[in-house]
C-alpha cells in the first residue's frame, strides 16, 4: 500500500512531501475517513503550500470513490473549516495543511461533525490501522457528488461578534501573516476595526519566501518585532501557517507567552460573563488560574491537546481555554480553537481597560517568572519513562500529580514534565516567584533530566 505509519501523528496527519507524505496516502486517508465516520456528507479546505492542490484532490477522489459528497471550500484556514462543518451541518471536515512546519512537509487535520477532532486515541489510529491492513471497506457502488462553497462571508460576522465594536478604541498595530492563511481573512477583518495597521508577509505563498509561518520561533518574529519598533505599535500580532493559532509581542517588542495569553482571555471573558469556567493546561503559569480566581470565575486544569480540550470544555460547559501553545478554545465557536477571536478580544480588553498591551502584562510580568517549553533528547522511550520516576522520587515531597506527564507543585515554584508524543523528549516547563528562583529549579531540574 506504501503508506507509511509514521506520518499518522497524535494530532493530525503530516510529513514531508512527496517522500512521506503523498497522493497516494491522501486518496488512501480520503476513503478510510469516510467509512470510519460513516460520512455521507463532507467538507474539505486546503492551505497555500505548493502540494496543497494536488493532496487535495487525492482526498476527495478518495472520499468520493467511498461514496461521500464532498463540499470543496477551496482556500481557507484551519478554523474557516472548522465553521463550516458546524455552520453547514457536515458529518465531518479536512484541512490539507502542515500548519506551522517548514515548506516542505504536509499533512491533514481532521475532524467529525461539530467539527470535533480525530486523534490518535480517537480515530487517526483506526483510519491508520484500516490503512495499513488493507481493510478498508469496498468503494460505493455510487459514488459521491462534488460541490463548491463559501465561508468567508458567514465566518466574519461570527468572529466579530466576540467584541462589541462599540467599545473599540483605536490602536496601532502590526499585522503578520507569515504568508499563510490569515492573510485571507486579516485585511478584511482589521479593516472593520478601529485599527492603524502594518501589515507583514500578506501574500499567500507556499515557498515562505520571507519567513516560516512558525511564530513560536524567534527567528520568525524578528521581522514583526522591528516593524512594531519602528512604528511605535501598541502590539503586534502573528499567525501560524493555517491560522488558527494567533501570537503576540508587547510595543516593547516582547514576545508574550500563551500562558499570560489565556489570563488575559479569561479575565476578558469574565468581565462579559462573570463566574464562567476556564479550562487550562498542565504546562501553564500560576497567571491563569489566579487571574480566573481573583475575577470570580472556576479554573480547570486540563493535559495537553486539542482531543482533550474540547472534550473537557464540552463537558464541563467551559467559556473558553487557552493552552500555552497558543490553541484558544472557544464555547460559542462550537468548542474549536480560532486564531483571530483572541485577537478581538485582546484589543476589545486594552480598549476597555484604556491599557496598552504592556500595561495589561505588567503585573503579570512582575509576579510570575516561567522558564518557557525546554526540549531534552534522550535515547528511548524507556529512558523518557525512568526520568520521569526518577524525578519523581526526587521532588517526593512536593505535591504531585500524573494528568500529563509528571507535575511538582511547592509553594513558590512548580513544574510540568511531558514526554513527547511522537520522540524521545522531555518537556520541561517551570515557573517560580522570583528570577532568580526560576533559574535555580530550571537548571536543577534540567540537570538531573540530563543526567547520564
């Protein structure tokens, strides 16, 4: 069959094309995401790499050869196909995307009707496994209709009504789309605002020509960073490859952690609706759930994913939740994550606050020091399992916990070890209450990680 079981990851579907990746296993993926969702009805998107068209076509002769009708929304984000299998009632969605990663790879992102995700623990390992035992069903005796569709001009008016336009006082920003997908949708929304804007690498472009679309990286931001100093910008704002995740740096130029994000988000959500839930993840600053307490509202701690997010926030009926890793998850957006929502209400917040971001992050920034996602490579799995042990013995007497990997709480710092889903690593993330304490723990705790 040649389809390779690396490329069916945790999250989502991805490698590098053509040599991983390919139009074979995109057919392939097409007709078993069919019959494992039992589809009669589809929505499909794609992004703006160069093998997006063709990886594309492969899904939906797949999808179509397994008796599914296939609603094309042709050149959208990530969270645009997300609004159009909850708005158009599909029994489920595709993305061809590789997201934030470089040029070369591709992938998809799927998802069942209310646009919530397959993962490895739900679905991409049953359509893997159908795969590569050459089990999937017979194709349709008929087979499935194609059609066209639009989004865009249902998908504005849903996003802006996260913010009371009304509210909004005029600020100076500047805009980067990384030459991915948010130059679709950004000029015509930030042309409904109150906004003076800058506006970065627009033109969609599959080579990357300027940066990749990866705002996490410093790299990649450098670019944003000078234009917010040049101009004397009250913020600037990023977004990955198939914008649906959003990023920000302060007028100073500073790039704000997600983790001071989702505070930020929940203190906006609180004001509109006071005492809702918040959910938040392992990895997070103390920021978020004291913000959420000292407003009133109920914050819960959730492991890392998009499959579990949603999945808590549906059954707790939470507002919203915010990972570091810059998913904001939305209730009224059908649970989904969005990459222009939190910028709305991030600009609606400094309007009603008459702050700049700066202000917004100061006392966050006095109080709360992290050390940011740290990555160590060991040799196995194994490995990864006796770390983990390891430091738990060590740090026995601080209150600890296994939701995600392991998590040591004290009373004035704490941190989160995971182990990648996909390598041999250990990610740390550690915060304490001062600099120069965050510091100690971060190289204590990294060196008996490191240790051989």
């Amino acid at each position: 069959m040649n389809v390779l079981r690396e490329i069916f990851k945790a999250y989502d579907v991805r490698g590098v094309y053509p040599g991983e990746f390919n139009e074979t296993a995109a057919e392939q993926i097409g007709r078993a995401f069919v019959a494992y969702l039992g589809a009669r009805r589809i929505a499909v998107g794609r992004d703006m790499r160069l093998s997006s068209p063709v990886l594309k076509e492969a899904f939906v002769a797949g999808a179509l050869r397994q008796g599914a009708d296939v609603v094309d929304y042709g050149l959208i984000g990530t969270d645009m196909l997300y609004s159009a299998v909850i708005e158009d009632e599909h029994d489920g969605g595709v993305e061809i995307t590789a997201s934030h990663n470089p040029k070369q790879y591709n992938g998809i992102k799927l998802v069942g009707r209310g646009a919530v995700p397959l993962s490895g623990d739900a679905g991409i390992c049953d359509i893997r496994d159908m795969i590569l035992s050459d089990a999937v069903p017979a194709p349709s005796p008929m087979a499935g209709s194609r059609s066209e569709a639009d989004i865009l001009e249902r998908y504005l008016p849903h996003v802006l009504s996260f913010i009371d336009l009304e509210a909004m006082t005029s600020s100076r920003l500047v805009l980067d789309a990384g030459s991915g997908m948010a130059g679709v949708v950004a000029p015509r929304l930030f042309d409904a605002l109150p906004c003076d804007t800058t506006r970065l690498c627009f033109e969609l472009d599959g080579t990357f020509s300027n940066h990749e679309a990866n705002p996490l990286i410093e790299a990649n931001r450098q670019d944003l960073v000078a234009a917010v100093l040049d101009t004397g910008a009250d913020a600037g704002i990023a977004w990955d490859g198939d914008a649906d995740r959003c990023f920000f740096v302060d007028g100073e130029g500073a790039f704000v952690p997600g983790d001071f994000v989702t505070a930020l988000l929940a203190e906006a959500f609180l004001l509109k609706q006071p005492g809702a839930t918040i959910v938040y993840d392992v990895r997070a600053s103390r920021a978020v759930p004291d913000i959420v307490a000292e407003r009133g509202g109920t914050a819960l701690m959730n492991r890392v994913g998009h499959a579990f997010f949603k999945q808590r926030m549906r059954s707790a009926d939470a507002v919203f939740g915010g990972e570091v890793t810059g998913h904001y998850y939305f209730r009224e957006n059908g649970f989904a994550d969005n990459g222009f929502i939190p910028a709305l209400l991030i600009l609606e917040l400094m309007s009603k606050r008459k702050a700049t971001l700066s202000d917004l992050l100061a006392p966050l920034r006095a109080r709360y020091f992290i050390s940011g996602e740290i990555n160590t490579e060991l040799d196995s799995a194994g490995v990864v399992a006796t770390k983990l042990d390891q430091l738990a013995a060590r740090y026995a007497d601080g209150a600890q916990h296994r939701m995600d990997g392991l998590s040591v709480d004290y009373a004035d710092w704490h941190f989160n070890v995971r182990p990648s889903n996909t390598e041999p690593l250990l990610r740390l993330n550690l915060e304490g209450t001062t600099p120069d304490l965050m510091a100690a723990k971060r190289d204590e705790v990294l060196a008996l990680i490191r240790q051989t």
